[in-house]
C-alpha cells in the first residue's frame, strides 16, 4: 500500500532516477554484495518502470556511472585500482561527479520523455571497451 501511495504524489511523465555501476553486470574483486544490490536495483527499476508506466507514464530509469570519487566509492575494496583502470581504457575518460549530475538532469527533461525502464551507461564508453592502445602498451613493457 505504501508504493501505490507513493505512486500517487508522483505527476504524470514524472522521472525516477538511480544510480548503479557495471559492477551489476560483470565481476569486480571487491565490490562484493554491492554488485547483488545494484544488479537488484536495476531489475526493480524495470518493474516499477513498466508497472508505473502504465499507470501514471512514470519513467523510472538507472545510470551506471564511472567510478567516481566520493565517500561511498572510498570505502570500496581496490576503488583506486578500479578508478584508474576505467581512465585508462575508457576512451572519454571517467565521468565525474558533476558530469553526473548533468546526465541525470537530462532524464527529468522532456528531452527524454519516452526513455524508461533502462540502465544507461555513463562512463566515457568504459562499458563497450574491450582494451585500449595504453593499456595494451603498458601490459607490453611489464
């Protein structure tokens, strides 16, 4: 009763935004119950986001963000290794915490007003990377 009361003080074409990490979809040492956690939050995300998007065009979305130095992201296991391996093989670099932000303004927009149920990926193209020339070269020269 309580999410269909919270349902009701969303508007119509209302945006629900949250934050994951690739780490939902493939293994990071470290990371631990965290990736259990975000692959979860991307699963409800996509069932309140067909089950509200009937009822109210609620869209209900997830970005899964670069590693980004925060407070959380400092207390993660190996977060340094992790923070310079994205640099290095995402083409664009990480996306910082500003950046972020900008992105998520963008899906309380109109501008995005059919993009629901979807986990997004804002991370300067680290997801889609399977190596970069830099790290090929620092691999060569160990």
């Amino acid at each position: 009763m309580q999410s269909a009361m919270k349902l009701d003080a969303l508007n119509e074409w209302a945006s629900v935004v949250a934050l994951s990490y690739i780490a939902a979809q493939r293994t990071f040492p470290g990371y631990n119950d965290m990736a259990d956690a975000k692959a979860l939050l991307e699963s409800i995300a996509r069932s309140f986001g067909f089950q509200y998007g009937f009822k109210k065009k609620v869209r209900v979305n997830t970005i899964s963000q670069s590693p980004t130095l925060t407070t959380a992201g400092s207390g993660v296991e190996g977060f340094d290794a992790f923070f310079y391996y994205a640099e290095k093989l995402s083409p664009l670099g990480n996306a910082d915490a500003e950046e972020c932000a900008n992105y998520c303004v963008t899906l309380f927009s109109d501008l995005t007003r059919k993009v629901t149920m979807q986990n997004l990926f804002h991370d300067g193209g680290f997801s889609f990377t399977g190596v970069s020339p830099e790290l090929v070269e620092q691999l060569i020269q160990k």
